[in-house]
C-alpha cells in the first residue's frame, strides 16, 4: 500500500433510517453486491458538471464540446482501467446485462457459446439457439478449468466464446478466469468476463487475465445509474449489426440507404448518458488508486463477518467451491429455521441494516448451494461489504443474528406483496 492510498469515502455515511419502534438509528448499507453508494469524489465531480451537460457529437457550442470531449476522454479511462489492449474498443452500454446482450447480438452466425450455469442471469441468459452449452459448475476450480477445456475440445470448429465471472454474485468467491482464458487460447476461442462483482474490488487487467471482453456496471463501481461498458476486440462489434438503430450510430443516411459508424458509437444510437457516463470514468479513477487499501479494507472486514457467521448456531454459509478461494466481501448464508426473506425483513424494521435476500438473480447457483447447505428453501440472506462498510456495521448485523437467533422467529411479521413486513 503506497503512502498516498486511502479508503475512499462514500456518501450515505450519516444516513438515519427509521425502525419499526419509531426510533431512527444510523443505516448500515450491507448490500454493496447490488448497488453501491456513490463516491465522494464522483459526487463533487458530477456535481461540478451538471451545469455544464449537453447533447454530445451533436452541438457546436461550447457545452457540447466540454461534454464531447469528457465523454471520449472517459473511453480512455475505462480502457485504462482494465488495462485493454491500445486495440480494444469501448463502448458505452447501461450495464453489464445490457453489454452481454450487445455482445451476443454481435456474434459471428454459428458462435458457440460456453457459460456456467450457476451464472447470473445476465450473463447466464443472452445467449440463446442451439451452439449454447450449460455447463454445471463443478466443486473445485481445477475441475472447473478441465471442464471449459473439455467443452471447447467438444464444440465444433467456428468461432467459440467463453463466458464467466470474475467473482460470483452470491458467494464472493473468485473464477480461475486466467485459467480458464488460457484453455480458451489454446482452442483459439475467445472469452468474455462478466466484471460485474470484480472490478469494484479488485484491479481487473484484461492483459495480465488475457480475455477478450470485460462487461462492468457503474451502479456497482460507485457511480450512480445508469452507465456501465463493454470493452474489448473491436472486429466482431464492427461487423455486427447496431445493437439499437437512430440517431448517432450512422455517418449517413439517404432516401433508400444507411451508412453505419464503424467505431463504438455504431452500438450507442440515441443521445447518450453523458452524466452517467462522466461519473462512472471519476468512480475508475478514484479506485484506480486505492486497490491496495480498498483490498485491505474489505479483506479484513470479511474475516470479521465470516468468524462471526460461523459461531451463529444453524448458520451456513453457501460456497461453490469445495477448498478455500480467494473471495470479495460478498457472503451469502442461510439459518436453519428462519425464512431467509422474513430474516432480511426483521434486520431492516429492527435494527437499521440492509441486506439481501433471495436467490440473487442466480436461480440455479442459489438451488444448487443451498441443497448443498441441507436448506430446504431456494433462497438465502446476503452481506456484501464494500468501501461504505465498517467494523460497527459487521458488528451490528452479527450481534443482530446472534439476538434473533437466539429469541427464535416468532415476531410478528406478514407478508404483504410477497415481502415481510412487520
Ligand atoms: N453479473 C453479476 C455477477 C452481477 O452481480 C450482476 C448484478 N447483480 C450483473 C451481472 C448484472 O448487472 P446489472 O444489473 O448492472 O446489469
């Protein structure tokens, strides 16, 4: 960690919230896996450019060039970011789910695609037709890499792309991705990264993991909503068809004819997030210089919260993987006897901290893990830390555990909308 690194601060610190009693205590936001409260710094600088927004490309007046030029100048950031290639395109997309949908639109015809099918959805469902094949995601990382290098050895001749996570959405727990883009290379088949959950914590190279698309989201990465990338090789995005057709995506169009931009914008018709896209290049920045303390930060956090997880009695927490992996701060548990959503539900209206429940948009990943935890339900609770997470808020939600654990589950609670309520 170099002496200039620090945890960058994130807003949303001092907010109250209120409980069922009336009082209102400090909110502990342990759901950064979903959406993660906005920088500091990306406030300050959008802030500093809301006045100045306008149409970019289009206009001649000063704000649309300011605008212009912040917004090509971000491509640049992004592709510093995850270290791309000097060739790799950059186009701006509204999320991860929307950048694998773009990817797979843009597949040559007759692509096979290779997926987990613990995956998330959107990255899990994009692919659609015959040439898709599922893979289960087996118990160990080595068995994960043989399996990805059996199916390509398998998979007819053409082009072929890999899809997989840097780290999983539901357990935190890293992908062999380097292993796996190494197979891939040697069937001279392609691979995508599902950067969703990863690069908010960890320095993401698509040279040192040599893969060939990252897909990220900027409500993940610490920007607000609304903009999120696909970066990588430009030749296939070049020949496919414009993901969406209008304005900004053709160089020209006559009475019986369209002309259509080669570069990124060919895929970004419409008057772009300019905002969005401005914030999610100052939220890249700021980690950008922070990895070594960020990893610290939640490292240490997400020992903290697994020892106290594991002294809960009936607490179980759900892995892919058999051995020990390296992991984000994401961790998801059952505890035997509650229903995972009425416990989430008594953690907000009672003690103030927010967490997820559910099965994560990862159906078959939750089933599989939580059959496996001898649960009997598809769902599950989970915590994910990040940079707005502290010591008082792993704290809390144990000491919150351990008391409703101990009182049983016999508030009262309904269900109203298919959530509990108190
Ligand atoms: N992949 C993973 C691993 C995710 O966690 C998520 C979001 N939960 C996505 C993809 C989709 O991201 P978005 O909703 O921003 O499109």
């Amino acid at each position: 960690r170099t002496q200039t690194e620090a945890i960058p601060a994130v807003a949303g610190a001092s907010l109250r919230v209120p409980l069922v009693t009336g009082e209102t205590v400090g909110y502990a936001n342990l759901d950064h896996a979903a959406s993660a409260p906005c920088l500091d710094a990306v406030r300050a600088k959008v802030d500093e450019f809301l006045p100045w927004y306008a149409s970019v490309h289009r206009g001649a007046g000063f704000a649309s060039q300011v605008s212009t030029k912040l917004y090509e100048r971000t491509r640049d950031v992004l592709r510093r970011f995850v270290d791309a290639r000097r060739t790799d395109t950059v186009v701006f997309t509204r999320n991860t789910t929307d950048s694998f949908n773009l990817l797979a639109r843009s597949l040559p015809r007759h692509t096979t695609v290779i997926v987990f099918d613990t995956e998330h959805h959107a990255t899990l469902l994009p692919w659609a037709g015959p040439n898709v094949r599922r893979l289960p995601t087996p118990r160990t990382r080595l068995a994960a890499v043989s399996a990805v290098d059996d199916a390509l050895a398998a998979a007819p001749q053409g082009p072929r792309l890999v899809v997989v996570t840097g780290a999983s959405n539901v357990t935190g727990e890293l992908f062999p991705v380097a292993e796996i883009a190494a197979v891939a290379r040697k069937h001279g088949a392609r691979i995508a990264l599902d950067a969703a959950q990863l690069a908010p914590h960890r320095r993401t190279s698509i040279k040192e993991l040599d893969v060939d698309y990252v897909a990220l989201s900027g409500h993940k990465l610490y920007a607000p909503f609304g903009a999120g990338a696909l970066i990588g090789r430009a030749d296939w995005l070049r020949a496919a068809p414009p993901y969406l057709a209008g304005g900004g995506a053709t160089k020209l169009v006559t009475e019986d004819a369209v002309v259509w931009n080669t570069g990124p914008e060919r895929h970004e018709a419409g008057s772009p997030n300019t905002v969005g896209v401005y914030a999610l290049g100052v939220a890249c920045e700021t980690l950008s210089e922070n990895w070594a303390a960020i990893e610290h930060h939640e490292q240490a956090l997400l020992t903290r919260l697994r020892k106290g997880l594991e002294a809960i009695p009936g607490c179980a927490e759900l892995r892919l993987f058999d051995a020990p992996v390296d992991r984000v701060g994401t961790v998801s548990f059952v505890v035997d006897g509650f229903d995972p959503g009425w416990l989430a539900a008594v953690l907000s209206a009672e003690y103030g901290i927010g967490v997820r429940d559910g099965a994560f948009c990862a159906h078959i990943a939750a089933k599989r893990l939580i059959g496996v935890t001898g649960g009997d339900g598809q769902q599950a609770v989970r915590v994910s830390l990040g940079l707005g997470s502290t010591e008082d808020h792993v704290d809390r939600v144990l000491l919150a555990l351990r008391q409703i654990v101990a009182r049983g589950a016999r508030w009262e609670y309904t269900k109203v909308d298919g959530r509990w309520a108190p």
